[in-house]
C-alpha cells in the first residue's frame, strides 16, 4: 500500500489524498506532526515538503503532488504493479 506523508491544512496533501481516492488506489496518510519518527524518515530522505509517497519505504513518485498528478492512470497502474 502506499502511504502518503502528510500534514494538517496542506493544500497538496488533501489534493493528492481525493486524487488517489478518484483513481482507486488504495492508500495509507501518515501526519508527520503526529509521530516524530514520521517526520525523521523524510528528512534523512532529504525531504523538506509533504505530501511525500512511498511504497515499502522507497519514494513511489518523484515531485510530490505534481509527481504523481503528471503520471497517466496506466503509468500509475504500471509502478504499482512493479511495486
């Protein structure tokens, strides 16, 4: 499942939380503001905005919310299922 890193009130966040929910992928949200550890795991990945995606602790989508909303539904389909 991919999970989303998030945090309250941004605006690309929720964007990307309705986009997948429109495409029917399943999805985890993860608030970094709610776990330290959370927000740890972005920035040793060198991170500095949400939202961030990852599937099995590797960045799914390069370019946060751009990223994943510039990727077709057959290339989504296509990186889930070489996930």
């Amino acid at each position: 499942m991919i999970k989303v890193y998030s945090k309250p009130n941004c605006h690309y966040c929720s964007r990307a939380k309705k986009l997948l929910e429109q495409k029917g992928i399943p999805f985890e949200m993860i608030d970094i503001t709610e776990n330290p550890d959370d927000r740890q795991f972005l920035i040793n990945k060198g991170h500095k905005q949400v939202p961030q995606f990852y599937y099995d602790n590797e960045v799914f989508v390069e370019g946060g919310f751009e990223g994943l909303s510039n990727l077709s539904n057959e290339e989504l389909k296509a990186k889930l299922e070489a996930s």
